[in-house]
C-alpha cells in the first residue's frame, strides 16, 4: 500500500472519509446551457476565503486606534515582507468577493432557484450579500486614511436620515455624534469580528441547504424524464472544475495586485475639509448617484428620506422574491420578473459609470 493511501487509511479510519466520499459521489449537478452560472457560488467562497486569510495576515500587526491606524498600515506596507502584496490581495479580493456574490444572485435571480424549496437557501444568500456590502463598508475605514474618513462621514450621515431609527444608527455606528476614534474602533470590531461570527452562521447554513436540496434546474428542464436529463457527477467533475477556476481567479487576483497595488493616500484629518468629488466605492455608487438626482423637497418628504426609504424598500422586496412571486412558486414563466432583473441590472451599470464619470 502506497504512502497516500496509508494516510488516508488513516484518517478514514477515524473520521469515516469513506461516507463523505460515498455521499458526494451520489451527488449530480445538472448540465445545460446556464451550468456556467453555478461556478460562481463557488468562486464567491473562494474569495470569502482569501479574506480570511489575507485578513488574519494584516491583524497580525494592524493597530487599532485614531493614531496609531494609518502607520501600522504603513509599516505594513513598507517594512513588512510582502505586506504590500497582501494588504493589496486583501482589499481587491473584498472587491471581487462582492462583484462575484453579485454575479451569483442575479443568476439564481433569473434562473427562479428561489422557488419552493429553496425560500431559506435565497434568504441566507440574500442576507450573506448585504452582510458583503457591510464587510466593504466597515473595513473601507479602518485604514484610517483621508477618503476612508470623508466616505464613513457621508456614508453614516445618509444612514442618519432614516426615520425615527437613523439618529440612533448613526450614533451607533460613530460611536458618538462625530467620525473619529471611538467610530475606528467600533468599526473595527464589527469587521474583524461580529460580521464574521454572523456570517460564518449563516454561510454554513446555506452550503448545508445547498448539498441538502442539490443544484436547482432550470424551469423548462423540470417536467424533462430524468433519463434524458444531462448530468455531472459532483465529485470530481464538478468539483475539479470548480478548482480550477478558483485557480483562475487566484492568477486574476494576483495579477491586479501586483500591477495595481492598493493605495494609502493621506492620513485622515477631522479637521480638514472634504476633498473635492468624494465618492463612495463603486457597490454603493449607484444608490451615491441617484440621491443626488432625487429633489430636495418631494411632497412632504426630504428627498434624502424618499431615496433610503426607497431603497429599503426595495431591498426588502428583493430579500421576499420567493414570496410574491407567486407564479414561479407554482412552476409557471414569470417573464415580468425577468423585466424586472433587467431593469435592475441596466439601473445599477448606467448609474454607476454615470457616477463614475461625474
């Protein structure tokens, strides 16, 4: 018997790997012309992954603290061995990671694998999601340099005009009335431990639903006799497909970190002014750009108000899909909702590059 199969003699021995495989090798994904859409779940792992890691990293000299922030990213940068690439690596993965959860949803949007019963899988996904943006927002600070401080500043302020619970909010998350230490702290905690206790919870449960429940089909392939259904075995094909693009994406990754490294910029300054054409990052640029556009007066409603409210609203909408729409539930075409995804998608693209380029 060969050294590799000695080891796992072993460890099968003792954790009953041979159930594991067994299970796993029952297990079929469906093979259509949409299969490219179900990589994507996997590389958002991935890149969740590549946080963790490369966040564990840069905790290992970070340095909480309204003076002591921007140089222990600095010294990481500078003085630690390949600090730069990791810190680099850290925040494009945080990019990529929300961008790809964003690829994820949409496709299982269109692909109605939301429907019965699959409502908590959508639902811990959804929350997963909007836990993503709250990772981008909580960690863009920590730095603690000049745009982070302006961008947290405009950021909680707009959170500060939701009714009856926005002045608590706001004050929640600055830890006070103003951006300043006592927010860096706070926000440091919520990135580096709160969230990720959240999210690992609810991360579990949706792998666990998901190996649970399978792969969803497509609509037009569900009343197909399953003799004529193409599959792919889960382990290994699916699962050596799924490596090598998590691969790919390392390469990706790699690439953009190295040839465009992360910037510092200026220390932040309370006192200072805001820098001129201050922008959020490019997930939040669209809600950023449409609050502008929206009066300052609508009706009897502050047009800051009306925009939050909206998108709370339509949030919430999103999260409940699996809910209202009642004729995917039943297994019928829903071509509205289809309408309804695209709309979305063109307001989020044309908002942001208008934002962008503003």
């Amino acid at each position: 018997m060969g050294l590799g199969k000695k080891i796992y003699a072993w460890i099968d021995e003792r954790v009953q790997l041979e159930g594991l495989v067994e299970f796993m090798g029952k297990k079929y994904v469906p093979v259509h012309r949409h299969s490219l859409w179900y990589y994507f779940g996997g590389v958002s792992l991935f890149l969740f992954l590549i946080q963790v890691v490369t966040g564990i990293l840069l905790l290992l000299y970070y340095k909480s603290g309204e003076e002591l922030a921007f140089e222990s990213i600095q010294f990481i940068m500078s003085k630690v061995q390949f600090g730069w690439l990791i810190r680099s690596i850290h925040s494009w993965a945080a990019n990529l990671f929300i961008l790809s959860a964003m690829i994820h949803m949409f496709s299982v949007f269109f692909e109605k694998a939301y429907r019965k019963p699959r409502e908590v899988t959508w639902i811990t996904g959804m929350l997963m999601f909007f836990m993503a943006l709250g990772f981008g927002f909580s960690g863009y600070l920590l730095p603690w340099n000049e745009l982070a401080f302006f961008a947290t500043k405009v950021g909680t302020d707009i959170a500060g005009v939701v009714p009856y619970i926005g002045k608590p909010l706001m004050t929640f998350l600055r830890s006070g009335s103003d951006v300043t230490g006592a927010t860096l702290a706070r926000f440091f905690g919520i990135h580096v431990a709160v969230m990720p206790g959240i999210f690992t919870v609810l991360l579990s449960l949706h792998l666990i639903l998901v190996q649970a429940q399978g792969m969803s089909e497509p609509m037009h392939l569900e009343n197909t006799p399953e003799k004529e259904k193409k599959k792919m075995p889960f382990f290994p094909n699916f699962l050596l497909r799924d490596l090598l693009l998590w691969l790919i994406v390392l390469n990706v990754l790699a690439i953009l970190a190295v040839f465009f490294p992360w910037e510092l910029g200026h220390k932040a300054d309370p006192f200072a002014s805001a820098p001129a054409g201050i922008k959020p990052e490019w997930y939040f640029l669209f809600m950023f750009q449409t609050l502008k556009y929206i009066p300052a007066q609508v009706f009897f409603l502050d047009g800051e108000v009306l925009g939050i409210l909206l998108f709370g609203l339509g949030g919430l909408l999103w999260l409940l899909v699996p809910f209202w729409d009642r004729k995917s539930s039943r297994g019928e075409q829903n071509q509205a909702i289809n309408y309804v995804g695209l709309f979305v998608i063109l307001y989020i693209i044309v908002l942001t590059i208008v934002g962008w380029v503003a």
